[in-house]
C-alpha cells in the first residue's frame, strides 16, 4: 500500500526502501540482517543511479557489473522468511 499510494512502481526503489526501513528486532537481528543486504545492495545501487536506470522499471541485471542480493520483491521476501523464521517456530508450526 505504501509503495502504491506514493507512486513507487520500480521493484529496485521498493526493494531499497523496505531495507531501509527494517529496524531493531530481538538483540538487532532485523537490523543486522538488514545492514548486511544494504551492504551487499550499495554496489548496485550505485551502478544503477548514475547510470540513469532508475528511470526505467524493468532493468536487465545480467549486463550490470555489481549485481543486487536479490533479483525480485518475492526473491527478498523468501529470504526475510528463511532469516526470521526460527527452528523454533519451524517445530510448533510442524507440530
């Protein structure tokens, strides 16, 4: 809903903003996870701003030199579950 009241339509903005926004978390995890892939994402970031493809929605990754830590909204979001899911909460949802 955020991304579509304010006019974000390019999944690479969208991708840039929920990273930016993920904070805290029990001893930081969320934080730490998140640092991590704006770490990883800054190469590409960088690359695609001053390239001039933030214009552009679509963007053709595999011609980049810096390439981002995930390919797609569902790409990051599967990894944000594989991260906070715990072997805990993995046993009580098997049971």
């Amino acid at each position: 809903m955020y991304f579509q009241s304010n006019g974000i339509k390019n999944k690479w903005e969208q991708i840039e903003i929920a990273l930016g926004k993920i904070r805290k978390g029990k001893d930081n995890r969320a934080q730490q996870w998140a640092d991590t892939q704006i770490r990883k994402f800054l190469p590409f970031q960088e690359e695609w701003k001053n390239s001039n493809l933030d214009k552009r929605i679509e963007l053709d990754v595999e011609t980049m030199k810096n390439k981002p830590p995930f390919t797609s909204w569902n790409e990051m979001t599967k990894e944000i579950g594989k991260f906070f899911i715990s072997t805990k909460t993995q046993t009580h949802a098997i049971k």
